[in-house]
C-alpha cells in the first residue's frame, strides 16, 4: 500500500513538473511555479517550481486565497491575471510591488477541471517599462498547459483518490532553470574480442563522427586521436580485459574548431559489467567525458585579476576565482555552497540580499559598494540568467571619505527591505487586519499570515476575562498546546501572563530554557515559543503564542517584526471585541422586534425563520408576521431598505402599523395604503417593501397585495410550484396617495405558500427573475414532510455561505388537506428561528 501511494505521489509530481517546465519553455520566461490548494481550502501551496528556487521568494510558500496578490486572485477568481509590466503590477496589487519592487511581469492561471478549481499555474518574466507582455497566443498556451494539467489531477484522482491538495509542509519539486553544459559525456559499449564499439550519438559528437556514418570499428574511433594516443588505446583495451576496469585515461582528440586542425583532451573510463558470463567479462562498459570547455573556461578566469564568482538561483556559491577569494578574505572550502552573508559579516546587509534578489526577478545587472572591514571598498557587480549569477568583485581605486554609500542599481533605486517575505507579511497582515471584523475572523488572519511568514506550527490567542487568561483561538495539531494557561490569574508567574504584565514579548527557543526559566510548565511536543503581549492604548488586551514543532532561532529581525507586529494585532483585536459586543447588542435589538411566537391556526400550519447578514455591524428591516383577525389570518412579510437602527426602528413601526390596521378589519389593499402614509409621516427616509396576503376562514382562496416585494410561492397539492401573478403596487413611502390593488388567489387544500425577502434570492451579478426560479424549483423538489424540515432545505445554501450581504426572513404556510383557515386565540407557539 505505502509503496503504491509513493507511486501516485511521483506521478502527480511528474504532471506538475512537465506542466511548469512547459509554461516556463512556451512563453520565454525565466521561473514559473504551480500551487495547489491546502486541505482547508483557505490557502494555496507552493508544489512545484521552474528556474528560481522557492527559498529566493521568502514567504510565498503558503498563500491564503484571499491575498492580494495574482497567484491567489487567479486560484480565488478563476481568471487568467496578466500583469505586463511592474508598472501594471503596482497599479493592481500595490502590496506585491513594494513587497517586490522589481522589473518583471507575470501571468497566472487558474488550474482545475469543469467546475473545480484545483490550483494556479504562475509564470515570471523579465520586463521593462511599456512592455506588452505575453501575446494572446502564448497566453491561450498558458490556459491550454493549465486545462491540461487540470484534466490530467482529475483523471489520477478518479483512480487513485488522490484528493489533489497539498499539506503545507509539503516539499514543492524544483526543476533547475536550463543552462549550457560545461561537460560533455559520451556513453560506449566496448567488444574486447571483436573490437567492436556501441556508442551513443553524444560520443560520435565528441570524436567529431556523423553517428549515421559510424562503422563500430575501434580503428575508426582511433584515427580522430592524436597519433601518440592511438598505442593507448590499445593498452587501454588489455589492462581493461585483465582487470576488468579502465582506470581515467587522458586522450587526445583531433578538434577542427576554428577553421584549423588541433586537439583537445578528454578522459576515458570504463569497466566490466557485473556479470559472471564470459560475455560480460568480455566487455567494457563506459564513457568518454569532455570537460575542454569547462576547464579552459576556468582556466581563463582564473588568470584575471578582477574577482570572478558564481551564485546559484538561491544565492549560494558555486565558483570563486582566487582573485574574488584573495579580495573577499577567504578560503575557497569556507565560501562554497554557502552564502556570501553566512560567511562574511560584512555582507549581511539586507542590501546584498536585496540586489541578488532584484537581479534574479528583474534579469538586469545590478551593482554595489560595500567595505571589507577595516576601510577596504569592494565594488559588486551582478550579471544574471535564469540559471544562476556571475558576480565581479574589483577594488575601488578611492575610498570614500565621507560615509558609505547605498548600493546603486540601474533598475532599481528602491530601499531594501530587510526580509522580504517577512516584509511581505507584515504589509499584508496590516491590510488584512483592516478587513476583518469580528474577532474570530481577526484571529484567521493573524494565523493564516503570522504562521507562513515565520515558519510557526502552532498559535493560540488568549484574551484578559474577569483578570484571567482566556483562550479566544487555537490552530495546530497539537490539541493541548498552552491548556496549563487556561483560566489562570495575570498575576501569576508564567510565560502566558509575564509577558502581558510586563508588555515585554518573551522569545524561547528550546524546551530547556523553558523549564529553566519556568520550572515544571508542560512542554509538549512544542520546541519554541514566542509570546507577544497585546496591549491597546495601555490596555492589556491579551497573549498571542506561536509554537514551533522544531527548534527555532529567532533573529534580532524576527524578534522587532513579531514586536512591532504585536502592537497591531492588540489595536485590530480591541477593535474586534468591541465589534462583537455591540453586534450582539444590535442583533438582540432586532430579534425583540421580531415575533417571539407565532399563533396556533387550526387548518394551517405555519413556520419562520430568519438570518442576519454575515458581514456588516449594522442590522437589516426585514420582519415577518401572522396577524389573527375577526375575518381571517393575515400572513406579512417586509423589508426596510438599509441595513441601520434606523432601519430597523422603521422595521418595528411599519409592523405595529400593519397589525393596528389589520386588527379594525380594513381590506388587504387598505391595509398596505394606510402603512405607505404611516411611513410617509413618518419621515424616515427610508422606502420599503411588503407582501400582505389574507386568507379568509372556510375558504380556499386569499386575498394578496404587494408593494414592490418579490412575488410570493404556491407549491399544490399536485407538486406544481409557480410564483404568484399579482397586481404589483409601488414601493412604500414613494407617493402618499399610491394605490394597492388585491389579487385572489386560489388555495387548494394541501398547498405551501412562501413568502420571502430578497436577500434569499438576489444575488451580485445576476437577474432576481433567476435567483427566483431556483427557489420555486428547490420549493417543487424538496420533500412536504413538514413545514419545519422543509424552511431549513430552502435555507440550506444560504445557512452555508460564508458571506451573506444581506438579511433572509422565510415566511412558510401550509393548508392542511380539507381544511381552511379557521382562527383561534393564542393556544400555543411556533418558535421563530434566527439561524
């Protein structure tokens, strides 16, 4: 089974691999990158890279899909984002530019199948001002490389269950950008009783023969050596058939390069197959390498006298000339593999790290000074491609004699930012937190932002209650991480609450100085640990504690950031609390303007739900009604446009004026007039709409009157379900002297009458007619076990949605079969439900 699941892991690997090498290749860009949606569905996960490492773009490994950034708008929008230029990025996604204030344009594309969308393919390239970007044919290429691979998930998940998600630790595949090769390699297969040879085409290349020509014969092969070599070639067959090897054997091959006739050395290495038939004793198996253009390469830059060296993509050292080491001060096994700043302090300026960074993302040569303690200037050249950077390094003739200058660059003048994913995390908390409001969706943007950008597992939040810690939010696999904290007073001596007394934040990097510094605390399964105080206005407002499953450093850089960014949370956090506080003030405001009960009917049954709008402090006007009369039952339903307390004050006073009118008898259509001139003196400024239907006792037809409301439902007995045809009047509180004509309508015995506000059907972007008829067909399909059963299925997408902008009131009435509507005083109740 294990062995099977790795065999599916590879091949999703391969698909996404293949695509973005394919997007990178078929557009001319430099980098390219795939991310496929985490398990949650609220971030995007970096999982397959070409050309610029993962490691060069810091925090952009874990993206939440509501980042303002392309990725996530393409994955969130299902659109193609094209960015043309740095120009066209700073005027879309303002945050990306100055978290990445370099010259390239970009084009990210949704990845899924039919309606799924499973991921987003993103491309980079170099871009100068003005710049077109990608064509509409290379663009097409994009979405076709996209649907492809899209197609290709769905397929591999089909039949394997692979859910097509990516965990965040997952470790994306990296394909290197394309390079020339400084080594050439030729395979051979060589006969040592016939002679005979089987190359490979790159071997026939290296001894200069068309591989279509080649004969096999070794004596072919020796006459491009250089007659001296020609005898060691043979020797090189016997020792190879005595000791079933070759030891690395220098020739020299005749080179025509250049117009005139030379050689060239390669090296030649062999040996015996496995085996223990004398046919593959017989045999030597090998290869001919060709380094002549490397090494003469590096001969060449090893006579200069200027310092040469070679970064790769992340910024690691893959060459340096003994002049770069000799100006550097350094030994060569001290600076390769490693990075400039880790090995020399003096180039640990955030600015060294800036301009590598710029060169990679903007493909443009940049330069900068920088001084070798004590007072020796260096001037820093940096020449990119897509596979790495060669870097110059001369001395400056004169030192300056005022104070350092700042790195200069032909294409950016930008100031370094000293981190840049964590500095993009901090510009993207600080918009984030601006958007959230109530105090849960605070606590998702400080987990979806702070975590990705500092590498944490584990956050919990705790908020000051009654002077007691108390836990607000906790994310993590660790599901009793900080419970000790838990209930415990502020002043008592923990991590937790010392840091909040003290408005110090407290950065322990490993479970022994935990228990060093508070003796018997649970450690867990947590390694590290940072408490930030969060104090607003003087106020100790809480603790917010990342954990860390792993050792971790925390930088001086990583210590003021995580400060600094403490502050910001606590303001965003207090302003939350205080949303939520007031929120449910005005939310029990507006379910004591609601009925409480509605009457027991005989011969009817009836039932009614509300639910707020998601977003929003203020709260909506729509209200609902059953009013028992002498004459009959009336059913109402309203809404106040707006969503204020003015709106719903309005809301509370057309219900009163409803019933007061309902209750002498007046007629539907006088009713809904003497509420239109009510509103009128009332002079809210406010309109409003209403449907008012009275059904008459012993009958089976009611009278209904609208004012500009959505037209109310009839399921029949039959299962027929249509929207009602009704003389529509005008909007309430338009002119004082409006007019309300009644419609009849027949009510077979076993109908289902459903009145309801537009914020059930109306939806951004689309014709009301059409979020109407979606009801009327859910209201035809869902089973008539009861009203109760059948008001929450209408209610199910919308109880399901995370963002409601408006409010929903259900009004549902159902005829019992050979009954009427016959009026009883108050024998009992219906509880209304507020969702």
């Amino acid at each position: 089974m294990r062995e099977m699941m790795a065999g599916e892991t590879a091949k999703r690997e391969d698909l996404l691999a293949a695509a973005v090498v394919q997007a990178v290749e078929g557009t001319g860009a430099y980098a390219g990158s795939v991310f496929l949606r985490s398990r949650d569905r609220r971030s995007i996960v970096l999982a397959a890279t070409c050309g610029v490492p993962p490691s060069l773009l810091g925090g952009w490994h874990l993206i939440p899909v509501s980042s303002p950034i392309p990725v996530a708008a393409a994955y969130d929008s299902g659109r193609t984002v094209h960015l043309a230029d740095a120009d066209e990025t700073m005027r879309r996604f303002p945050q990306l530019a100055v978290a990445l204030p370099y010259a390239f344009g970009s084009c990210s594309v949704p990845v899924g199948s039919g309606e799924e969308t499973f991921g987003a393919l993103a491309i980079v390239w170099a871009a100068a001002p003005g710049g077109e970007g990608l064509s509409k044919t290379q663009r097409r290429h994009m979405r076709t490389i996209a649907n492809r691979l899209g197609d290709s998930l769905s397929e591999l998940r089909a039949r394997t269950g692979d859910p097509v998600e990516c965990d965040p630790q997952t470790i994306p595949v990296e394909n290197p950008a394309p390079s020339a090769p400084a080594v050439r390699a030729g395979l051979f297969d060589w006969d040592l009783v016939t002679g005979t040879f089987t190359v490979d085409d790159e071997l026939c290349a290296i001894f200069g023969l068309d591989p279509r020509a080649f004969d096999g014969r070794a004596e072919t092969l020796a006459s491009c050596l250089h007659p001296g070599d020609r005898a060691a070639l043979r020797a090189v067959a016997r020792a190879g058939a005595a000791e079933g090897r070759i030891k690395a054997r220098r020739l020299r091959i005749r080179d025509h390069g250049g117009g005139s006739e030379g050689y060239r050395t390669v090296e030649l290495w062999g040996r015996a197959p496995q085996a223990d038939s004398a046919r593959a004793r017989s045999h030597l198996v090998g290869t001919v390498v060709d380094a002549q253009a490397g090494s003469a390469a590096v001969a060449a830059v090893e006579r200069l006298r200027d310092g040469v060296f070679s970064l790769a993509p992340d910024g690691r050292v893959t060459y340096a000339n003994q002049s770069a080491l000799q100006l550097l001060g350094v030994r060569g096994n001290e600076l390769l593999g490693q990075f400039l700043s880790d090995v020399l302090p003096w180039l640990s300026d955030p600015d060294v790290e800036y301009r590598h960074r710029s060169a990679m993302i903007s493909q443009t040569p940049v330069s900068f000074l920088a001084c070798r303690p004590p007072d020796r200037w260096l001037a820093f050249s940096l020449h990119p491609e897509a596979d790495g950077v060669t870097g110059r390094v001369v001395p400056v003739g004169n030192t300056p004699s005022t104070s350092p200058p700042s790195a200069s660059s032909a294409t950016a003048t930008a100031s370094p930012p000293a981190r840049l994913g964590v500095m993009y995390h901090v510009l993207q908390l600080g918009s984030a937190l601006t958007e959230a409001v109530t105090a849960r969706e605070v606590c998702e943007v400080i987990s979806d932002q702070l975590l990705p950008a500092f590498g944490g597992q584990q956050l919990a939040i705790y908020v000051v209650r009654d002077g007691t810690m108390r836990l607000l939010f906790h994310t993590g696999h660790h599901e009793d991480f900080l419970d000790w904290l838990e209930g415990v007073p502020l002043h008592a001596r923990l991590p937790g609450t010392e840091t909040l007394t003290s408005g110090t934040p407290l950065f322990i990097e490993s479970q022994q100085d935990l228990s060093q510094g508070y003796p018997g605390i649970p450690t867990g399964d947590v390694r590290s640990w940072a408490y930030l105080p969060l104090i607003a206005s003087s106020h100790p407002v809480g603790t917010c504690v990342l954990g860390f499953d792993e050792i971790h450093r925390f930088t001086e850089k990583d210590r003021g950031v995580l400060t600094a960014l403490a502050g910001l949370i606590a303001q965003a956090l207090e302003r939350a609390r205080l949303y939520d506080s007031e929120f449910a003030l005005a939310r029990g405001l507006q379910q004591a303007l609601l009925p409480h009960r509605l009457p027991v009917v005989p011969g009817i049954r009836t039932v009614a739900r509300y639910l707020p709008g998601t977003r929003g402090m203020d709260i909506g006007g729509d209200w609902y009604d059953i009013i028992p009369t002498g004459s009959g039952v009336s059913l109402v339903i309203g809404d106040v446009e707006g969503h204020s307390i003015a709106a719903a004050a309005t809301m509370a006073q057309l219900r009163s004026a409803v019933r007061a009118f309902a209750a002498v008898g007046h007629t539907p259509g006088d009713v809904m007039a003497g509420v239109n001139r009510t509103l009128i003196d009332l002079d809210p400024g406010l309109l409003a709409s209403c449907c008012y239907i009275h059904l008459e006792p012993h009958g089976h037809h009611a009278y209904a009157v609208t004012a500009g409301h959505p037209p109310p439902l009839i399921r029949r007995p039959d299962g027929t379900t249509d929207a009602l045809e009704l003389d529509i009047g005008p909007l309430l509180g338009v002119d004082r002297a409006s007019a309300y004509p009644a419609t009849r309508i027949d009510l077979p015995p076993g109908s289902v009458l459903a009145l309801y506000t537009d914020g059930l059907v109306e939806e951004r972007g689309t014709d009301i007619k059409v979020g109407i008829d979606r009801l009327r067909a859910s209201l035809a399909h869902a089973p008539a076990d009861s009203p109760d059963n059948l008001a929450d299925r209408l209610l199910r997408n919308a109880r399901g949605s995370s963002y409601r902008a408006d409010d929903i009131a259900l009004l549902l009435t159902e005829l019992a079969a050979g009954h009427g509507a016959e009026v009883t005083p108050d024998h009992g109740v219906t509880p209304t439900d507020s969702g």
